[in-house]
C-alpha cells in the first residue's frame, strides 16, 4: 500500500537547533544516514519522505511537508534542501507556517542552470524498463556494500533505498523532474528574508554549480556564503558528510553565526 502524505520522522535532542531535511529527487531519507550520523549530537535532525505521487505541484509538496511538520508539533527551524527539495522549499518559504531561520541548499538550486539535462533525464527515465532499473540498484548495492562496510546504519539505509524503488517510484521521479523543468522562483528568492547558504561538491554534472551559484547571486539577495566541498560530488551530504555537517552546524548555532560576525567586524 502507497503512502499518501509527507512522513516524517525525528533524531537528536529537541533543545538542539532544528535542521529539516528535504530530500532529492529519489525522495526519502534512505541515502542520508552518514550526515545523520555526522550531524548527531548538534542538530535536532528531522527527515521527511515524500509520497510517490505523479499529481502534485511543487506548491502542493510544501503543503505536505507544512501538514507533517505541524503534526510533529516542529515549527521553527532550518531547511536543508538537496537537490529537488530545493524546488519545494521555496515556496515553504512563500507559505510562511514554518517559521524558518535559514535555508541551506545542498546540491540545490533555484531555476536550474541546465534545463537541457533536466529534460533529457525526464526522457531517458520515463522510458527506461524497470528490468534494466533493478540491474542498476543491483550494482549500485554491491558498490555499497563495499563502500560503507564500516557503517552499517548507513548500508542499511542503501538496502532499504534498494527495495523501495518499484514502477510508481520511477515515475514519481519523472514527475518531479517536470516539476523542475518548469520551475522558476526568482519571484520567491528575491523575497526570501532569511539568510540562504549553499553547498556544493567540486564535481557536480547534475547542478553545474558555476551556474547556480550565478543564479542565486542575480536573484537572492539572502545568499550568505556558498561553500564547495573539494571531495564531493552531487550528492554532497552524503559523500562530504563530515565537513557538510560540520559547516551546517557552524551556520545553524546562533553562538557560532555571533562569532564569526564579530571576526568579520
């Protein structure tokens, strides 16, 4: 049976400054277990799982994630948007029910700076066969298993990555690359009052960063800092989880963001 609505679920200590994550594309918390783990003990660190849907506007994400978040009794905090979650975190910033103090943008964007590939991997996506899909998650998986023997609450998140994906998740992920392709929210960023911070792996086909960096400077007066992480790539959470975990936690402490005001002065 398919989930209907955003899930949702909580770490860490709730005096902890709140960071919630907004997942990419493959939309839910499985490939994030090395920031999770990274991240424990500075963050009280809320995941969410979006549902296969092949109906909702961007606008509508934000309205799940809004009705999750409220049923967890989480109001105020930080956005960590990867990649897609980007496109449904402006408009929870336009909603307004959150009460955000900043958004971080992990692989994110605003318009994406390569609409071309955006549409060329909606094309391939939507017409690959789901023999060739489970072949590659095969490979995938025994990659992993070698990758993070050392970590099993991370292996057990690749596992549970690996059986989650069936038809209506392939095509809930050609859904949202519509969505993307379609998505322009300059309107929101100029708007946007908290600060926004972006990170980046040096090596990023999917978001070229050059170019979303651009973008943000043109249209989101909030940008603070955009930070590249040398020995990562797209997924820069989950391959710099260490030094992404440790620049958001310097970005999210009020004491830490106080600090480092008082240097620059």
């Amino acid at each position: 049976m398919e989930e209907t609505g955003v899930q949702i679920r909580l770490h860490g200590n709730p005096a902890d400054p709140v960071l919630v994550y907004l997942p990419g594309l493959h939309g839910d918390w499985t490939l994030i277990g090395s920031f999770r783990q990274a991240i424990a003990g500075r963050a009280r660190f809320v995941e969410l799982t979006y549902p296969r849907t092949l109906e909702w506007s961007l606008d509508e994400y934000a309205a799940g994630v809004e009705q999750a978040l409220r049923s967890a009794g989480v109001q105020r905090g930080w956005l960590l948007a990867e990649s897609f979650g980007s496109q449904v975190a402006w408009p929870l910033l336009a909603r307004g029910f959150f009460q955000a103090e900043g958004l971080i943008l992990a692989g994110g964007f605003g318009k994406h700076p390569a609409l071309w590939g955006v549409m060329l991997t909606e094309k391939v996506l939507g017409r690959i066969s789901m023999d060739w899909m489970v072949r590659a998650l095969v490979g995938y998986a025994q990659v992993a298993r070698w990758r993070f023997r050392h970590q099993p609450e991370v292996l057990a998140g690749v596992h549970e990555f690996v059986e989650r994906r069936t038809e209506l998740d392939r095509q809930a992920a050609v859904h949202r690359l519509r969505l993307i392709a379609r998505n322009n929210p300059a309107g929101i960023a100029h708007q946007v009052q908290v600060p926004v911070y972006g990170l980046t792996g040096l090596l990023d086909p999917v978001v070229p960063w050059p170019w979303a960096k651009r973008w943000l400077r043109q249209n989101c007066p909030s940008l603070a800092a955009y930070q590249i992480v040398r020995s990562a790539d797209h997924t820069v959470l989950s391959t710099g989880a260490r030094q992404c975990a440790t620049q958001i936690a310097e970005w999210i402490n009020p004491q830490g963001r106080k600090n480092r005001g008082q240097q620059r002065g």
